[in-house]
C-alpha cells in the first residue's frame, strides 16, 4: 500500500532546521542509493523514496527496510517528525 507524498517547504523552516535537512540530504546522498532490483529483498520490506527538489533540480534517494543505510534512515526520520508541524 502506498502512502500519498509528504511535502515539506523548507520556506517554512527556521534557518536552523533547514541547515540541518540540508546536512542529512547530503549524507544520504554521498551513501547512494541501493542497488536496482534490491529494494524488496524481504518479502515484507518497506521501500521507500525521498524526492528532493532544489528548484533547479531534483533526485530521487530510495533505500528499503532491509538496505537502509543510517544517514537514509536519519532523513526519513526527520522527514517523518516534522510532517506533523
């Protein structure tokens, strides 16, 4: 089951928080992503995909439950407490 998209404006953000967003997003971008195909190794693993667009390009990171490096799942764990406010 997918889940719609959360989006988070970094306008809204204080300056310090978006320092902080722009720290994990290179984090987890220097790691790269899994490899094609091992997204789903676990019959019920979780994929997931972050999208970021910095208004002149985007990229996509995707990593899965089984293949989750710590930065990826540091983002996706900022993403998801702050997807309240």
């Amino acid at each position: 089951m997918s889940r719609p998209p959360v989006i988070i404006e970094t306008a809204n953000l204080p300056t310090e928080e978006v320092t902080e967003l722009d720290r994990l997003v290179m984090a987890a971008k220097e790691k790269g992503n899994v490899e094609s195909g091992g997204l789903r190794t676990a019959p019920d693993a979780m994929s997931y995909t972050i999208t970021v667009d910095d208004g002149s390009k985007a990229f996509d990171l995707q990593q899965s439950d089984v293949t989750m490096t710590p930065e990826f799942a540091a983002l996706k764990n900022w993403i998801e407490g702050h997807t309240s406010k």
